[in-house]
C-alpha cells in the first residue's frame, strides 16, 4: 500500500478514513498478492469503474481467505458496516433485504478490505428496480474447447453485428473468467420481463444462423461443444460481474472492457489482464467505455425489427 495513503487508522480518502485490517494477508498467494494490494487496485481503477456501480445494488463476492479458500456471497450489509455507505432497501419474496450501495472511492476500498474480491452489480438502478438500463450476453464456450478462444471471439463478432443491425450499441468486455460479456446499454423504458424476452429472441435468432457453432440450450450436456448464449442475468435481482472487477481466479484476472477490433487479436483471451497489468493498459489507452452512456437505446424499435428477423 502507497505510503501516502496511509493513516495510522486506516487510508485518508477525502474526507473519509477507510479502516484496513490485516493489509499483508495474501489473497493470490501463489502471486504474493496481498489486500492491500488489492485496495491499491481498486483505488486505482475507482474512476471508470465506479460509473458502473454507482446507483446500483451490489452483491459482494468475499474470501476472507483468500481466493482459494471458502467463499460466499453477500447480500445483506452487516451491522457493523459504517453508516457513511449508501444503502438500499430491495424488495424480494417475503421480505426485502438491505443492500450496500458504491458510490464512490471510499466505499470501493472499505468493501476491498472485507475482501470482496469481487462486487457484482444489478443491471437496474437503485430508484427503479424494475426498469433495467443494460442486457448483457454472456458467451459461455464449453469446458476444454479445441479452438481456444476463437469461437468466442467469432461467436461475439457475430452477435455484435447482430446487436447493431437491431439499433443497438453493444460493447465488449472480458469477464476474468472463461468468455465474453457484451452489455447492451438501454435507456430504462424496458420492464426486465421484456428485456429478457428480447436478449433470448435475439439468442435465438443467431443460434438458428449457426445451429452448428451456437446454442441457447441451458443444459451442459445438450449443448454438444457448441457456444452458448447465456441471457438469463437478464431478470430481477441477478447481477453480472462489474467492469474492472478482480475474479477470483489465478494470478487475480480482470473483467476489461474491449474496443471491437481487440476482438482480431488472437492473443485475446478471457483472463488476458490481471490485476498488476490492467492499470497500465488503462494508462496507456484509456477506457473504451468512456462515452458508453451516450450509446443508450430503447428497445421498443429493435424488437419491432428482430419479429421481422424472426
């Protein structure tokens, strides 16, 4: 952790002091890779990632132990989270739960230290649950596929064009994990039933192009080492992995917004950044995200042209 950033109670950032516990326990030991390197990430990355969990509920993704130790994911904010961090109240079956809220760089690092790894967010903001603003497709390649990664990189550029000849403008990240992501930015008019609908007749339309390369069959053992085109983050209360976001994987990948012509380079894989290399690449090249606002869309005239389609 960066000697400027320490206080004798934790990190100064504005006007928060953020307590830090254990900084030296290694969460990647096989990297040496510790919280408090972690944090130092976080810290640095906090600008363009934090306009993807603004607003959001999120759920927390903890190793206490580090990555390979036992798990869990966290809904509820404990009691004794400090009162600075936004919360919000959700409604769910029988009840509701209260969900932390990352406004900002001090709530980012406060999470980091209870070592969530990994914050997910929903796909709705906190003050219209229902109305989701993004559709993200998740390219899932089957276990040991023998083309590496260049049928997801195909199976992406393909769905891309088919996004964009709908009137969307989709954008491309790594997940950090096995594929790809492509978020689809929507302008909140769109309940998440009709979302749903959509991202899985937009699946299914491609996946009857390419019935011998694509799939949307949800079960492992009928897919027949096809790619599958997972739309079922698309409803209340799911969540997908936030832009930026460590994984808990080997050597701490990184889920890393792309620009579409990243897409030929068949270096391209799901982990291709980590949490030591993505802070360079964001030096060097920017973020590709950065007008992603600007690419909101309604859905009401894409679904008019994929019944066509269909």
């Amino acid at each position: 952790m960066s000697a400027k950033a320490r206080t004798e109670d934790g990190i100064r950032i504005g006007d928060r002091t953020v307590p830090v516990s254990n900084p030296d326990k290694e969460l990647f030991p096989d990297d040496g890779i510790t919280k408090a390197e972690l944090i130092d990430y976080y810290r640095a990355v906090a600008r363009p990632m934090l306009t993807h969990l603004k607003d959001r509920p999120l759920v927390m993704e903890r190793y206490p132990d580090g990555y390979q130790g036992k798990s869990f994911y966290h809904k509820d904010v404990p009691d004794y989270f400090p009162d600075w961090i936004r919360t919000v109240r959700v409604p769910k079956e029988g009840g509701s739960l209260t969900m932390a809220v990352c406004d900002d760089t001090a709530t980012l690092v406060y999470l980091a230290n209870q070592a969530c790894i990994t914050p997910h967010p929903w796909l709705s903001p906190a003050d219209c649950l229902d109305c989701p603003d993004r559709l993200v497709f998740d390219l899932d390649p089957p276990e040991g596929a023998s083309d590496g990664f260049d049928n997801v990189r195909w199976g992406a550029r393909k769905l891309g064009d088919l996004l964009t000849e709908l009137g969307l403008r989709p954008a491309l990240m790594t997940t950090g994990s096995r594929g790809l992501h492509l978020l689809v930015p929507l302008d909140r008019h769109t309940d998440f039933d009709t979302a749903r609908h959509f991202a899985r007749g937009v699946a299914d339309v491609l996946a009857a192009r390419h019935s011998d390369r694509l799939t949307t069959e949800a079960r492992k053992n009928k897919r027949r080492g096809r790619l599958y085109l997972d739309t079922q983050r698309n409803a209340y209360a799911q969540t997908s992995v936030a832009p930026y976001a460590v994984r808990a994987r080997p050597h701490a990948p990184v889920a890393t917004p792309l620009e579409w012509d990243e897409l030929d380079d068949p270096e391209l894989g799901p982990r291709r950044w980590t949490l030591r290399t993505l802070p360079e690449r964001l030096a060097e090249h920017g973020n590709p995200w950065k007008d992603l606002s600007r690419c909101r869309r309604s859905l009401d005239r894409a679904a008019h042209r994929l019944d066509d389609l269909a």
